[in-house]
C-alpha cells in the first residue's frame, strides 16, 4: 500500500465520534446533508472512492457497480445485513466487502423482546388511549392482552440475534423452539432451553409468537408467503426485526385484517419506508421506523467496526468482518 491517504466517501452522516476519528485517518468525504444518494450520486461516488462506505438503503447492486473505478477496492459497510449489495459480483470484480456484525446483537434483541411484551400487552391501543386523553379509569376488562410467560416462542434463524433474543425469552418464562439451517451445538440448545424444529412448516403451526432473525436473501424472500402463514394459529403474534422481504406484507395485512392472526410488531418492511397503508390503520401492529439497532453505543461501535475494517484493509490485511461466499 502508498502512504497516500486512502478516499473514503460515506453515504450517509454517521455519529459523530466516527465521523471526527475518519477525518482524522482518511482522506473521506463524509454526506454533511444526510441525504440518501441518488442513483447518480452514488454512481459517481462509487467512481471516485478507493472505499465506499454504504448502508442499508444504498442500492449497490450489478448495475452500479459498473460504475466502479479500478481503485475502488473495499466496500466497508456500515450495517450487518449486506442484502442492498450484490456481494457476488463485488468479488468477481476484486472488490471487498465487509460489515459490522456483533455490535448491534443486543440491541437489535432488547428491541425485540420490547415488541413481544408489547404486542400482546396493547401497549401501542394503551398508548393511543392516553394521548387521545380517552381513557376514562380502571376497568376489570379494559385492554386485556395476552401474558406471555409460559408461550411457545418460535425464532426463525437462530444466529447471534436469534440466541439473543432466546436468552431473554428464556428469563421471561417463554419457551424456546427454533428453525434453522444448521442444529445448534448440542450444549447451546441446552444452555438455551431450546427445541429445534427441522421443519418451519411444523415449528409455524405450534407457536404462540414468531419472531424473525434470519437474513434475506434469494433463499429467504417471502419464506413466510401465505401458505406459510396460514399454518399459524389465529391467536398467534409475529415480530419481525430483520428484514421485511422475508414476509409476504400484503399477506400478512390481510390476515392480520382478517383476525387471521393476532398481531404483529414490524420494524422492517418489504418495501422500505413504502408501507402497505392497510397496515398503518391496524389495532393490533406495531410499527416501528427500522429502530432495532438505533442506540448511540450501538451506533459508534459499528462506525469503529467500519474504521477497523479499512485500517486493516489499508495495512494490507483482510478485515476482520470480510463477508465471504460461505456468508452468502
Ligand atoms: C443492519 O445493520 O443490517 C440492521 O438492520 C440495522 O439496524
């Protein structure tokens, strides 16, 4: 490597800390505005940088990366999901890709078990009541939900998050069933309390709340389609906390419309901040604006994993989060 200060360009503003350390390190050019990129924008971005540091919403897919400079070498990106990047084609073209797993798994977790306690408790219908200034005193029957303790949680990937949110689930008296690719070690399964389901189809039509944890990808688009849903039961709750193209939207809305199913508590979308306005009208859903990882440690922590990641690149070395094809 030259002792030329390497071109950084950032899509989008970052907390500041990360923001001061990268002009302290890197010749960056950081997005003042915060306003998401344009497609010519980031083609033009794309041409100049020796490293690109997108996020979630950055489309960077075959087409845009044709705009790619020779010197374009590392696409550093700030986020774990790496679904807007066309990773594959990025390698054919000898550019890196990495990410910043690990630093958003327990907030992303605490996140979701706030929305397992608060679907079935009514807490946005309790909300609404209160600031409408609606509420007219205690009743014996008023907004009864669902206790949690003793349900059958079902988690639909069971990586980092997925164990994640079992720990917690665990403490709350749930019980624990999970559906992924791979068993977990025996010992993790048993350290967790959790029963694996080989078959989605058969964990789907047993548990009380689904909460999704796996990534998108080709394999996982629609996974949970209507035919899937269906096999729920009606009083069942789903929470989704990893990306919305894994669940049918519109699906979903017309079962939740329905009484199909008994709510759910969404902080993803299918088609980003586009959502199906059926949605929008629903007692029973929580929406929430893609927030799961949204805490200022969290948010540092993943701008030093993107800093940590060109350092090493820039040293000469692979970055310690480099998504490989076995990730794909
Ligand atoms: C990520 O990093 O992929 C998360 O979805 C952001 O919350």
């Amino acid at each position: 490597m030259t002792n030329t200060p390497l071109k950084v360009i950032v899509t989008r503003r970052l907390p500041e800390p990360v923001e001061t350390r990268m002009r302290e390190l890197f010749d960056v050019e950081l997005n003042e505005t915060d306003e998401k990129m344009d497609a010519d924008t980031l083609a033009d971005a794309i041409s100049r940088a020796d490293i690109l540091v997108p996020t979630l919403g950055d489309t960077v897919d075959q087409k845009m990366l044709a705009h790619a400079g020779d010197n374009l070498r590392l696409i550093a990106n700030y986020g774990a999901g790496f679904d807007h990047i066309d990773v594959q084609t990025a390698l054919q073209r000898g550019i890196m890709v990495s990410n910043t797993p690990g630093v958003l798994t327990d907030d992303t977790a605490d996140m979701t078990m706030a929305m397992i306690l608060a679907v079935p408790r009514r807490l946005r219908e309790g909300t609404m009541l209160m600031q409408q200034g609606d509420w007219q005193g205690w009743s014996p029957t008023a907004l009864m939900g669902h206790r949690i303790g003793g349900k059958r949680l079902g988690i639909l990937g069971m990586g980092r998050i997925g164990q994640a949110v079992a720990a917690r689930a665990k403490a709350f008296g749930l019980q624990v069933h999970y559906h992924n690719r791979r068993r977990l070690h025996l010992d993790t399964e048993a350290a967790l309390e959790a029963t694996y389901w080989e078959s989605l189809d058969q964990m789907l039509a047993r548990v009380d709340i689904l909460s999704i944890h796996c990534p998108h990808t080709p394999g996982t688009f629609h996974l949970l389609n209507a035919r899937r849903l269906k096999l729920m039961k009606p009083s069942a709750f789903i929470i989704n906390t990893a990306r919305g193209e894994i669940v049918d939207e519109n699906a979903l809305t017309r079962m939740l419309r329905a009484g199909e199913l008994a709510g759910a508590g969404l902080d993803v979308f299918e088609h980003g901040n586009d959502i199906n306005p059926r949605l929008k009208g629903l007692d029973n859903v929580l929406l929430l604006p893609h927030m799961g990882s949204a805490t200022v440690e969290g948010r540092i922590e993943m701008g030093e994993k993107v800093i940590i990641n060109i350092k090493t690149f820039a040293d000469g070395h692979r970055p310690p989060d480099q998504v490989v094809p076995s990730m794909l």
